[in-house]
C-alpha cells in the first residue's frame, strides 16, 4: 500500500509564513512613505496659496496685510491672517482700520477661524509677513 502525502511540511510552512512577514514590513514601510510624502505635498499646497492670498490682498488693497506702523507683520498662530485673508471684515491685524474691510475671499480658510490653520502634522504655520517691503524680517 502506497502511502500518499497531503498537506505541507513545517519547513514550507515557515517559508511561506516569512515571505508574508517580509512583504507585509516592506508595504507598511512603503506606505508611510507615501503618506509623508503626501503631507509634504499638502504643506507645500497650502504655502502656495498663502502666497498668493497675500500678493491678491496687496493687489486689492496696495499694501501687504498687516499693521502699517511696523516694518513686518508677525502671527504665530496664524488665526489673524487666516481670518483676514479669508474674508472677515472685522479683524484689524492690531491696527485701528479693518484688515479687509471689503470682506474679499483671497484665501480659502475658516472664515472667523479660532484655531488658525494648522500643517499637515497638527503644528501651527508661523508667518512674517515684510509690509515695508524692505527686503527684510526682524525677529525679536
């Protein structure tokens, strides 16, 4: 009587067994990878249009927003120039005169955000914004 094998052996069990292990590493890694790399598209985005919300309020206004008495314009939390590029007609960016007194859109923010805008890994965007047009940043 001829005796059949069915089944597998330990060994090829154990093969297997590791070749997933090992696909399985290589794929997480790979997609943290991916998502990194899609937060730092995401912040560049966000830059980008930050950029160019600025530049469309000088366009508009013919000055960069910000208090006109300094020589740049600091917000840590970003929630002021959020707010103002963003519509609101009543944040004054620590000068007397509305920011944005029109209510013009340039950037598409949270309109009377509270929180500012934070990055893609939960940090808040610092931003200096030169309003004398010098050329320069003086952080104190």
């Amino acid at each position: 009587m001829k005796r059949v094998d069915c089944g597998f052996s330990l060994v090829e069990l154990l093969v297997v067994i590791s070749i997933i292990g090992l696909l399985a590493g290589l794929s997480s890694v790979a997609v943290s990878r991916a998502m990194e790399s899609g937060k730092r598209a995401k912040a560049k985005g966000e830059a980008s249009a930050l950029v160019s919300a600025v530049k469309a309020y000088k366009q508009e206004y013919g000055r960069f927003p910000g208090d006109l008495t300094q020589s740049n314009f600091y917000d840590d939390t970003f929630k002021d120039l959020v707010s103002v590029l963003s519509g609101d007609s009543t944040n004054t960016l620590s000068g007397s005169q509305p920011a944005n007194p029109k209510g013009v859109r340039f950037f598409e923010g949270a309109k009377g955000s509270t929180n500012g805008l934070p990055d893609p890994w939960g940090n808040q965007y610092r931003v200096w914004v030169d309003t004398g047009e010098t050329g320069t940043i003086t952080y104190t």
